[in-house]
C-alpha cells in the first residue's frame, strides 16, 4: 500500500524542526562546517531527506534566517497589542530581544551575525526569499527607531545619522550583554550565572536609556 502523502500542516513542521535543528548547528559550529549529513542524523532522518525540503545548505541557511525574523516578529506584535507607555514598551521590546536570545541563540546568532558569503544566484536561493530576509530585518532596525524616538523624545529632533548612531549605540550594546552571558566570555564575573537575570536587564537598559537621552539633548 503506496505511503499517504504529508498534509501542507505535517510539511510545514518537518520544514520548521529541520529549522530548529540547523539553526543550533550552524550557530555552534558555523555555517561552512554544516554537514547536511549529520544533521541528518541528530534528525533520524537521511541527508536526501533533508534535499527533499531544502535543496542546499544555502537555501537552509536563508529559510532559518527568516524564520528567526518571524518569530522575534511575533514577539513584536504582542508586545504592541498591550499599549503599553513608550518607556515601558522599550523596556519590553529590550526584554523580548534578550529573552528570544537566550531561548533560542542559534535563531538569534543567525539573524544577527550571519556568516559572511555572497548569495546572489537564484539557481542557490530564491530571491524572493532573501527580499523578504532583507525587508524584515530593515523592518526591524525601523521599528527599534521608533521605538527610541518615541521613548526618548529628544532622538526626534537629531539628525536622521545621529538617531542611527544612537540606536546602533543602543542596540550594539544589548548584543554585547547577550554574547558575553552567551559565551561565558568573562567567567569571573558571571560565576554562577547561566541567564541574564531581570535586575541586570533593567539596570542595563536604564543605563542606556540614560545616556541616550543625554547624547540627544546635548547636540542641541
């Protein structure tokens, strides 16, 4: 008797847990020591397997980008549907970010330190795929704009360079919190410590926000 066919729904989960999975190894070992082999293995299921969702490991790589996109994007858009005052949705927007990161790192370190490597032949990746990865991640540097601007008033009034500057500053820095708890890079001051505890989020982002503001106004 001929095997049932998979449901859109069963397709869509195995595409997404073949996600999951890549995105730890790529994450861990980088992209250019992915064996489509083991990972095909940690699966149970055959390398050919995998070429049945995902034709190459560059197209892998450019699927499990946008899926981290999409799901920090979920986050986004509960956080906005609880109207919440601009500080306090900057501060939720932070903890999110901080939160998925540690949920999900190889989601995260994909998303924001991909591997270097040109991907322009479409016989490799769809391009409709890298355009909606490029206009996500440009939809989410814009809504971290706002965000600033709106929680920090004095941002508005600086030149469109000097807002990018600060937001760079801004999130520059809550990347540099999250690789360092991420790689235990300094042990002696994270000893007994495996997640970023809420304190030190909030002291961090008040930091921050501090010295946003003052950065803003003193061009004035």
């Amino acid at each position: 008797m001929p095997k049932k066919p998979f449901t859109p729904e069963e397709i869509a989960a195995q595409r997404e847990r073949i996600m999951d999975s890549a995105s730890h190894v790529m994450a861990e070992v980088g992209f250019h020591h992915l064996s489509m082999r083991k990972l095909a293995s940690q699966l149970g299921m055959t390398a050919s397997n995998i070429y049945n969702y995902f034709p190459n490991k560059e197209s892998l790589f450019v699927f499990t980008r946008r899926r981290g996109f999409e799901m920090v994007f979920q986050d986004i858009n509960e956080q906005m549907s609880q109207h919440l005052d601009p500080r306090s949705a900057l501060y939720n927007f932070a903890g999110h970010l901080i939160q998925f990161a540690q949920r999900s790192p190889g989601y995260y370190q994909l998303m924001f330190q991909p591997p270097k490597m040109t991907l322009t032949d479409p016989e490799v990746v769809d391009r409709d795929v890298l355009l909606q990865v490029d206009r996500l991640a440009e939809e989410w540097q814009s809504h971290l704009l706002s965000m600033l601007a709106d929680a920090v008033p004095a941002i508005s009034a600086a030149s469109e360079a000097r807002q990018k500057q600060l937001a760079l500053f801004f999130v520059s820095s809550l990347h540099g919190l999250i690789d360092t708890y991420y790689y235990k890079a300094l042990p002696k001051l994270l000893s007994g410590v495996d997640l970023i505890p809420d304190d030190v989020v909030e002291t961090h982002i008040g930091w921050l926000l501090a010295s946003l503001e003052h950065q803003a106004e003193s061009i004035h």
